[in-house]
C-alpha cells in the first residue's frame, strides 16, 4: 500500500488527524507535487470542519492538474459555503 493508499484508508476509516499527517509527510518528501496528495489532504480539512484549509489544498491540486478531482470538490465547497454565509445574514 503507498502513502497515498495508506492516507486514504485512514481518511476512510475517521482517522482524520492521522491522515494529515500521512499526507504532509508525503507531500513534503515526494519529488515530484501530487494533486491526488493535495486534494486528499483538502478531504481530510473538509471533514474536520476546516474550510479554509480544505480549499487551499484543493486550489494547490488544481494549479498541479487543472483535471483534478479537486476541482469538483473545490467548487462544491464553494456553494456550501455561499449556503452558509447566506444563511448567517437571515438570524
């Protein structure tokens, strides 16, 4: 199983903050930049709640491959938070 594969299943598996890790050691020892590592890692922000964080990593897959699934997630998140920051005015 590569690091990637290994990241995944702990993402899979709700071992969130074990998945972060994974993944900023592989993203900081891999030669060549990944944009499944980045948008893993965007993953793994999104499920913890972190927004910002999810859509940084996101945005750093689509600038490597513009194909990304990354850009898919990068816009849903978008529209989820659009619902959210509309919903903040109406309290």
């Amino acid at each position: 199983m590569t690091g990637l594969e290994s990241s995944e299943a702990m993402l899979s598996e709700g071992r969130i903050d074990e998945a972060i890790a994974a993944l900023k050691d592989f993203i900081a020892s891999s030669e060549v930049p990944s944009d499944r590592a980045y948008y893993l890692l965007g993953n793994a922000y999104r499920k913890k709640g972190d927004w910002q964080g999810a859509i940084n990593n996101y945005l750093e897959a689509m600038e490597i491959n513009p194909d990304s699934p990354a850009k898919n997630a990068y816009s849903i998140a978008n529209e989820i938070l659009d619902f959210y920051n509309k919903d903040m005015y109406n309290q």
